[in-house]
C-alpha cells in the first residue's frame, strides 16, 4: 500500500510539473508570435520610409531641373551655370509674402473706421468715421499713397436702425393693473450714403485726403399712448414719417506716417480730420407751424476736429491695426426761436473713439478681417431759455467683418460689415468700396 500510495503521488507531481511545462511552452509560443509582429510591422515601416526617400530624391531631382532650366534661361549661361542653382531658387516666393503682407494691410486700415450713433439729433451716422485704405510701398517701407499718386475712392454704405421702447408714468397697484400713462414708441431709421474720397501722396509719408458724401436718410416713428383715470379709456396714435436728402458734411483730412516700422516695431500714423457744415444741419431744416421738423438733417450743423493714432504691426501672415482718437466738437449759439422757447448756445458732446481688429492674407489678391470698433460720446449740453441742460451719455459698439479683393496693380475691391452691439449703435451697416489709383507725378 505503501509503493502504491508512493507511485501514485510521484504521478501527480510528474503531471503538475508536465502542465507548468506546457505553460511555459504556450507562454513562449505567444511571445513569440508578438515579437514576429512587432518585427513585421518595424520592416513595413521601412520600406515605407524607403519609399518616402525615394519619392523626396525624385522631388529633388525635378526641383533641380527646373533651377537649371530658369538659370539657363537669363543672359550669360556660361557665367550662369558656374553660379549654384540655389542661390536663384527662392526669388519667387518673397514676391509673394510681399503681395499678402500688401493685401492683409490695405484690408486692416480698410476697416479701420469708427461708427457714429445713428439716433443722435445733431449726429448723422457719418461724422465720426475716419475711413482710410492705406497702400503698401514696398521699397521704402511706407503705409501711405506714394509720392505723386492719387486714389479715387468710391464708397458705398448703408445702415439699418430699429427700436422698441415702452414708458409707463403711473401707480402700479398689483401686477398686471397700472393705473397712469403708458407709452410705447418703435422707430426704424435708414441710412444710405454715396461717397467720393480722394488721397494723394505728397510725400512717401505725408498724405492728404477728403471727403463728399451724399446722403439720404429716411426715419419713420410710430408713438401710441395710452391713458387710464377714472374709469375712462383713451389712447392717441402718432406716426413720423420723415426723409432727408442732399449733399452732406465735406471732411479734409491729413495723415502722416511716423516711422519706417523696421526692427519688429509697428507702424505709427498720425492723422488729422476736419468736419465742416456744408450739409444742411438739425437747426436748419424745413419746419411746420408748431416747429416740428419737416425733413431730416444731412449734416451735424458742427465743425469737429478729430486728432487720432493708427498702429499696424505685421506678422506674416497676419498683420494687426488699431486706432484711438478723440472727436472735438465745436459748439456754437444757434439762437433759434420756437414760440416762447428760445435755444442759445449748443455745445455738442465731444467723444473718444477706439478700434481694433487682424487681418489675413488668404493669397496674393485676397484678405480678410475681423475687428470691434467702440465710441464714448458725451452728453450733449443746451441753453433753453437762458438755462443749460445736459443729455445723457452713450455708447456706441460694432463687430467689424471685412473681405478686400485686389482688382489689378491701381483697383481694389473691398466689403465691410459692421454689427451693433450696444442699444445706441446702428443694427447693421454695410459698406463697399472700389479704390483705384493714377500716378501724376513720377
């Protein structure tokens, strides 16, 4: 029993350390197919990167043909061939980052421009927009109209402004029940202005410029009011339906560029702008018996002084803008007579006006920009009857979109559309401009 007993516990062990073996052998069996793959994929990998050298050779061989094809196009093959290809390879592609440095900039200032409130009495929407498109001269690092060139700017633009407002003057007793006078106004204003501005390039830095818009405006205000006393109903409608149209304030303007914006350093520009009053302004439109405004005004009826700052900074393929200003707005006595009300001396609100944005060069003809575009206005102070009130301030903001194609060497194209932000600020403006240049002076 015993041997028995000893046989069979041997058999047993034999047969664990058979099954441990058999392990081991299946263990080594899969390391092994895993390092087959890993070895089969590391010589896919090769060859593919034999490939990808073989491919790169061939590129390089057809690169090189062509070099000695252009070298031996130029005069002197014999001193061409002994000059190495590669110093006349890349000629071609700097011409090219020139062009959309070129383009990203005249689509950066293009939209460099500042938005009036369209609901301001003795504010047209076009007073405080300095609109410049500014040209690259790539020899002298210049931002401005060359020397002896003039640009002729066609311009476009029009804007759409639209309003609800609901004023209630009473006692509210529980919700729902108002005892008093309830009036809701809603107002939409058209705009719509052509444009001829002109440049010329008194030196490679100096550049003056103007400005003659015509306008047409159309606003249409619609009042109800509605009373409660007594038991006693009533309710009045108004409506407004007003135009105006004609030539509007003519502007001059003078820009000066400060440096040569050379060791990573931005541009600097220096403008000037002056408004005049030739359009016909708030205080001198058509008037009814009651003194209520006939038509609408195409001009502030103010001169206004406008010194600002123009920064460009180039980051191929990008380059950024900015503009800060501030909009002096002269006051003056109107001396106007309405019945028993008589206005003196208007002082119009002066404002601070600022914009920023980037624009990219899409290729050698075509950019686009982005921006925001931000005024503060002042509140206006009025003399009534040897008394002075003064009106509230505001602020107008717009998101800039801006696309700009070139037409030619001397004729572009460019769009532009600006969105409200704020509750003073237009609902939407568009604005289109085609810049072509003559050189009168080499």
């Amino acid at each position: 029993m015993n041997s028995r007993n000893s046989m069979t516990g041997i058999a047993v062990i034999f047969s664990g350390v058979l099954a441990q073996a058999g392990m081991a052998q299946e263990t080594q069996q899969t390391d092994i197919a895993e390092l087959r793959k890993i070895l089969e994929s590391q010589a896919q990998q090769i060859q593919a990167q034999a490939r990808l050298l073989e491919q790169q050779q061939r590129e390089l061989q057809l690169q090189k043909q062509r070099l000695d094809q252009l070298a031996g196009q130029s005069t002197g093959e014999q001193a061409r061939a002994e000059q190495p290809p590669a110093q006349q390879a890349p000629q071609e592609q700097p011409q090219t980052v020139e062009k959309q440095s070129s383009t990203a900039r005249q689509t950066a200032t293009a939209n460099n421009v500042e938005a009036a409130p369209a609901d301001a009495a003795t504010r047209p929407p076009e007073e405080s927009r300095p609109q410049q498109e500014i040209t690259v001269i790539a020899d002298v690092g210049g931002v401005l109209t060359p020397k002896g060139q003039l640009t002729i700017e066609p311009t476009l633009s029009a804007s759409h402004t639209s309003s609800n407002r609901f004023f209630f003057q009473g006692v509210e007793f529980v919700d729902s029940v108002l005892i008093g006078v309830i009036e809701a106004t809603e107002t939409s204003r058209n705009y719509v202005s052509g444009q001829f501005g002109f440049r010329y390039g008194l030196t490679n830095r100096l550049e003056l410029s103007a400005k003659v818009p015509l306008i047409y405006r159309d606003d249409r205000v619609e009042s109800t009011i509605v009373s409660e006393q007594n038991d006693n109903d009533g309710s009045s409608t108004t409506l407004q339906d007003l135009t105006g149209k004609g030539l509007g304030d003519i502007e001059f303007g003078l820009q000066y560029q400060l440096n040569n914006g050379h060791d990573n350093w931005p541009y600097f520009i220096a403008n000037m702008r002056a408004k005049s009053t030739t359009g016909t302004g708030p205080f001198d439109v058509s008037r009814d018996e009651d003194g209520l405004e006939t038509e609408l005004a195409t001009g502030s009826g103010f001169w206004s002084l406008e010194p600002s700052l123009t920064m460009i900074y180039q980051a191929d393929p990008a380059v950024f803008f900015t503009n800060f200003g501030y909009v002096w707005n002269m006051g003056r006595d109107v001396n106007y007579q309405s019945g028993n009300t008589l206005i003196g001396h208007i002082d119009p609100g002066d404002s601070i006006t600022g914009n920023f944005g980037v624009g990219f060069a899409l290729n050698e003809t075509m950019s686009m920009s982005f921006g925001y575009q931000h005024n503060y206005i002042f509140g206006t102070e009025t003399e009534i009857n040897g008394d002075f009130t003064n009106s509230r301030d505001f602020q107008v903001g717009s998101l800039l979109l801006g696309m700009s194609l070139g037409l030619g060497d001397r004729t572009g194209l460019s769009m532009n559309v600006a969105v409200g932000v704020t509750d003073d600020s237009p609902d939407v403006e568009f604005t289109l401009r085609m810049p072509f240049s003559v050189m009168l002076f080499e």
